[in-house]
C-alpha cells in the first residue's frame, strides 16, 4: 500500500516538473519572440549584448554614450598600433550606467586603461525608459545589472519589466515584424567592437549657440558614479582616462570643462578635451562627420583612433597585440571585416 502511494507521489511530482519545464519554456519563446532584436531598428540596442561574444580579453575599453561609440574605432587602433580595445557604449549612457558596465566588465577582463567619455555628466537623474533599454536589455542578468536597472528606473518603471521582458514587451505580439522572425534563433553583429561605423559625409554648416544656464553644476549622483568609477579603476589598478569627444553640439559648456580639469587634476587624472584639440588631431567638419558635427564618420574617428593610440602606447603602456596569438588571427578577421564594410 505505502509502495503504491509512493509511485503515485512521483507520478505527481513528474508530472508537476514537466508542467512547470513545458510553462518555463513558453515563456523563454514567447519572450524571445517578442523583445525587440534591435538588428535592423535602432541597432545600438544590441551593442551591449555584443561584447559577450568577444574572444580574447581587451587592453583598453572606452565607457560612454554615442561620443564614444562614434567617434574612435577599435579597429583601427589595431590596426596602426595593435590594440585590442572594444567599445562599451550605448545611446544616452548614464553615468551610473556606465560604472555597472565598467563592473560588469572587470568580471570578464582586467584592461590596462579605461577611458570615459564625460558628456553625460550632464544627466543627474534617469531620462527615459527607452534609452535605459537600449542600454540594460541584452546585460547579462546579474546583481551588478540589478544594481544599475534600480539606479536608472524612472518613476513609473517596475524593476519586475526588466528581470522579465515579456511583462513589458508582451503587447508586441500584435506588432511583430520580419525582423522578429528572422532573428528568433539568431542575431548578428551591428557594431565593429562596439564601434558605430558610418561613411556617410555631412559637414559643419553652424555652430550653435552656447544658450546660457541658470546652473552649471553637475549633481551629486554624477560626481558619485563618477568617482566610483575611478576608485574601482584605482582598486584594480587600471589607469582611468577622460575624454570629451570633439563634437560640435550638444553645446559642452566652459564651466563643465572647467568642472572636470580640476577633478582630474585633483585626482591625478589625465583628460583630453578633443573639441578644442580636434584641429592637433587633424579633425576636418567638412568631411570627418557625418551628420554636421554630433558624430565624427569613420574617416573621422580613424584620425582620433591614430592620434590616441600613440598616447596609448607611448603614455600608458598599453601593449602591442599583432605578434601574439589569438589575438592576431581574432582581430585581423575583424579587420577584414570591418574594411569590407567602409567599402
């Protein structure tokens, strides 16, 4: 008697496991099918999810918004000085957002430098659901990501959305396209190691006005990541480096630059303002940018990609990758790849 209730407990119990497994993966379909693939819309939103595909580790990573991911190609940092570097940027990059993919990364790598595009120091609150997600969609799922979706939540998001996309994209099921279909089993990659290549030329026909603010000050919670970040890269010692990206507009005001030098003199920081050295850097609006002056187009960024590689080198140490293997066979396939697409 106690030998048939025990078969039937495990018949019970089978039974259970496989309607929980069956439930489990419906919902890992169902939420495949309907999260944006972010490979023909607004591909930035794939560039995070990208870098868990690299294969060797990486000597420099770039932090940032578009000023980075615009504006300097790993691929030709490899190319002229064999630098294996990827870009860790994303549309609107928060600075918060920017320490937990910094922390994210010392899981995977330890770099030699960390450079970090200043321009969102600006932000000193979360902006909006729509770039939080091009940035925290594709992070792994982790305590640091956890960490960074409560730090950039806005005030009517869940953090329940984010742990479980199809409590936020279900209602895509109506709106579904080609591109869900086409990239349900896979994805390919949009950027050159995290580098946004574009050819086309549209120079500088205006500068705008630099409109005066009632408040210069950067906030509190911008000076804090900020400083997390350099304590992290002081803990692990990794040299940090800022850099202000030689676009036109959005305006960079005199008092943030002003703002910034002194906390990298403080700090014994180094920071490159490329705006007002774009001319030593050999930058040329009328044909290095690609949409009058926000972004540098490729042939832009591959003349600030030759001038910061030689500071990399020569000031930073950061090594000579071309001799030694993987990475020569990794990153001339990349290169390969990436000439083909300024084709």
């Amino acid at each position: 008697m106690a030998g048939a209730k025990t078969k039937k407990a495990i018949k019970i119990l089978i039974s259970v496991l496989c309607a929980v497994l069956i439930f489990c993966v419906l919902i890992a379909f169902f939420t495949r099918l309907v999260k944006p693939k972010y490979m023909t819309d607004v591909i930035e939103g794939s560039f995070v999810g990208e870098y868990y595909k690299e294969e060797v580790g990486h000597d420099l990573i770039f932090l940032g918004d578009c000023e980075a991911y615009e504006n300097i190609s790993p691929a030709a940092l490899w190319d002229e000085y064999g630098i294996s570097s990827y870009i860790r940027g994303t549309p609107q990059q928060l600075v918060w957002q920017s320490y937990y993919l910094l922390e994210e990364t010392l899981k995977y790598e330890h770099p030699k430098c960390v450079v970090y595009n200043v321009l969102p120091m600006k932000y000193g609150e979360p902006q909006s659901e729509a770039y939080n997600r091009l940035t925290l969609d594709n992070m792994k799922l982790s305590l640091t990501k956890i960490k960074d979706i409560k730090a950039s939540m806005t005030e009517d998001e869940k953090m329940a959305d984010y742990i479980f996309p199809v409590l936020r994209y279900h209602s895509r099921i109506t709106e579904l396209t080609d591109e869900d279909f086409d990239y349900f089993f896979k994805s390919e990659l949009r950027s050159y190691s995290g580098y946004y290549l574009r050819t086309e030329v549209k120079p500088v026909t205006m500068i705008p006005d630099k409109i005066p603010l009632a408040d210069y000050s950067f906030s509190d919670k911008a000076w804090e990541y900020l400083e997390k970040m350099r304590e992290l890269c002081e803990k692990e010692d990794i040299i940090f480096v800022l850099m202000k990206a030689p676009s036109i507009y959005p305006v960079w005001y005199d008092e943030w630059d002003k703002a910034i030098s002194d906390y990298a003199a403080k700090n014994g920081l180094d920071y490159y303002n490329c705006l007002t050295d774009a001319e030593k850097i050999g930058i040329d609006f009328q044909n290095d940018t690609y949409d009058g002056g926000l972004h540098l187009n490729v042939y832009g960024a591959e003349k600030m990609s030759s001038y910061f590689g030689k500071i990399f080198r020569d000031r930073y140490g950061v090594p000579d990758r071309r001799s030694e293997e993987p990475y020569s066979s990794v990153w001339n396939e990349k290169l390969k790849i990436y000439n083909e697409a300024k084709k």
